[in-house]
C-alpha cells in the first residue's frame, strides 16, 4: 500500500508542478519576448536527449565511423534539413541505424 501511495503522491505533485503556471498565466497576455524565448525549448529538450546518445554510447566519447548511431544521426540531421518532413527524418534515421547494427 505504501508504494502505491508514493507513486500516487508523486504523480500529484509532478502534475501540480506543471499544471499550477499553466493555470496561473492562462489569463494573462504572454510578453512577446517570452513567447518567442519558449519556442526555443523543444528543439533545446529534444538536443539535450538526443546528442548523449549519439555521441557519447555505452558511456564513452566516440567520434569514429564505428559509431552507428552518429552516422544514423547525422543522415537524420541532413533529411530533417533538406526534407523538413518530421516522419520521413524518423523513419530513415531508424532504418539506417538498424542497417548499420546489423552489418
């Protein structure tokens, strides 16, 4: 019963964490400069947890062509930029890192 309490108390206060600023400022106006600031967080958040894992896999720097998820990362950087299709960037980064583990 105290686990299921502990993880009940903690989704409510992870939920009030998030939901509480929300509520606070939904009716007030949003400073321009604040609105533009927070469309830099998602690509800021999706950077944070994505770069470690291409760069840093199973816990070490690596740089080298041995690294698989780098180069699937870096094919999925350029189809992103030149595409701009968000699903045709998933499914390709995907495959080639599936492609290249398995060779």
């Amino acid at each position: 019963m105290t686990l299921w309490l502990t993880l009940l108390g903690m989704g409510l206060v992870t939920y009030a964490i998030r939901a509480v600023p929300l509520l606070a400022l939904d009716r007030r106006p949003m400073p321009p400069r604040l609105r533009q600031a927070l469309r830099f967080v998602p690509p800021a958040v999706l950077s944070a947890i994505v770069f470690p894992e291409m760069l840093w896999p199973g816990g070490r720097f690596d740089l080298s062509l041995a690294n698989d998820r780098l180069l699937a990362g870096l094919l999925a950087i350029a189809v992103a930029w030149f595409s701009k299709n968000v699903l045709l960037t998933i499914g390709l980064g995907l495959l080639t890192l599936w492609l290249l583990q398995a060779l």
